[in-house]
C-alpha cells in the first residue's frame, strides 16, 4: 500500500559539491555546510543533505579533550549592544615545525564576533599588545572597554599606561575563570580546532600567512550559528544598516 516513485532523483551534483565543501573545510559539521551550499543555490531539503552527507562519511571526528573539573559559570554582567562596545583578547600558543613556539593574540568584537586582528610571532610583550592596539585605534577606532585575563601582559605597566592614555577600560577575568571571558575563548577553541590543527607551519612567514588566511574567512565566509548563520561581517553590515534606518525616521 505505500507509494513507490518509478523516479529516482539524481544527487550526483549535490553529492559531488557537498564532499568538495567537506574536503575543503574538514572541521564543518552537516549544519554549517547546508548554510554553504545555500549560499551557492542548492535548494535540497535538509533531510537529503543529512543523508547523503552521512553515506559519504563525512562526519567530523571528535578530538579527545583534556577533563577538567567544571566550575560554576559566571556570565557577563552586561551584554553589548552595538560594535566597538567591547572587545577581548587572548593567547594561544602552537609550534612551528622544528619546535620554535608560536604565540597569538586573538581580538574579537564581542558583539559582532568579529576578529578584527590576529598577530602572530614567536614572542609577545606588553609593548606588541600596545602596538598591536595603536594599529587597530587607527584602523577601526577603539572600543569602550577590554576583557582580558590575568597574564603578564596585560598587567604589564605598558597596557596599563597605555589605558589610561586612551580612555579604554581594562576588564580583568577572576583568576581560574575563564569563562567570563567566553567570546574569546569560543573564538579561541575555533580557531584551534579549525586553523592551528589543521595546519603546519614550515616557519613564521608561512604561519603568519595561514593565520591571516583563517581570519580572514572567519569574519567574511564563515557561517556564525549565533548571528542567525551570517558571518561577522554580514552581521556588522546588517546592524550599521538597521542603525542608519533608525535613525532617518528619528530625524
């Protein structure tokens, strides 16, 4: 009694563009390479793409992670609302084949998601975080405020002077809790999970190249699941432009 189709749809084409997408970019699950192929004009349902992207074995393998004990979680008191509110910033150290270590500060806009800088280099003081800053007050302008945590380079004297002289706020985490620095640090497990472990560096130059690379597709490729599937910089255009329209009616 069930309904047989005497039809079979040929998937060749969404098969074939769907193993390229997941070559490509290794660490995206079936959601954020549906949102790709939308972009390019597959209209699939979902179901199908699920399937097909299952018989593939396409599937993203997990990577053992450390246990650690769970803390309480501590959220943001406030959550901002408009770009250049509030950055942060962080470390991440890798290697660089032969074993030279490899140290990069992470900024991220807090409310966009934007990366707006990543640098990258074997050593990094208080004076390079200041430096990196005076760029991007140039670049972009500053915001109101800083998350950052406890390290030596952020209670240096340099940023702190450096503050001062600015008019930026330097938020401090409390000790052993990083999760109330988490956009950061969600930025931080992406970019490891998708940049540094995936990559290998021959040297700097090479690793700097990369890194730039990433960030770039970050804020304009990538699909972000909390900004409704746009990215960064779809997100920030969206908001400057509900912003102008705004205020037109006011006026």
């Amino acid at each position: 009694m069930r309904y047989r189709s005497d039809r079979k749809r040929d998937d060749s084409t969404l098969r074939a563009r769907l193993k390229d997408l997941a070559n490509e970019r290794r660490r995206y699950g079936s959601p954020r390479l549906k949102v790709l192929l939308r972009r390019e004009g597959f209209t699939d349902n979902h179901k199908r793409i699920e399937r097909i992207y299952s018989e593939e074995g396409l599937q993203v393998r997990r990577r053992k992670r450390k246990r650690t004990a769970r803390g309480r979680q501590v959220k943001l008191v406030e959550t901002p609302t408009r770009p250049n509110e509030r950055w942060s910033m962080d470390f991440v150290s890798d290697t660089i084949a032969g074993g030279a270590k490899l140290r990069c500060l992470n900024i991220v806009d807090d409310f966009t998601r934007e990366c707006p800088h990543i640098e990258a280099d074997r050593s990094l003081g208080g004076e390079r975080v200041c430096r990196v800053l005076d760029y991007l007050a140039w670049e972009r302008g500053l915001p109101e405020e800083i998350v950052v945590d406890n390290g030596p380079e952020f209670t240096s004297l340099a940023l702190d002077r450096w503050a001062h002289e600015n008019g930026v706020v330097l938020r401090f985490i409390d000790p052993g809790k990083p999760v109330q620095n988490c956009y950061i640090e969600s930025f931080n497990g992406k970019f490891r999970d998708e940049c540094l472990n995936e990559n290998w560096f021959v040297n700097l130059a090479d690793a700097k190249r990369k890194i730039e690379a990433y960030r770039v597709d970050y804020n304009t490729v990538r699909p972000h699941s909390s900004l409704g599937n746009l990215t960064p910089e779809e997100f920030a255009a969206k908001h400057r432009e509900q912003g102008k329209l705004t205020r037109d009616v006011v006026q």
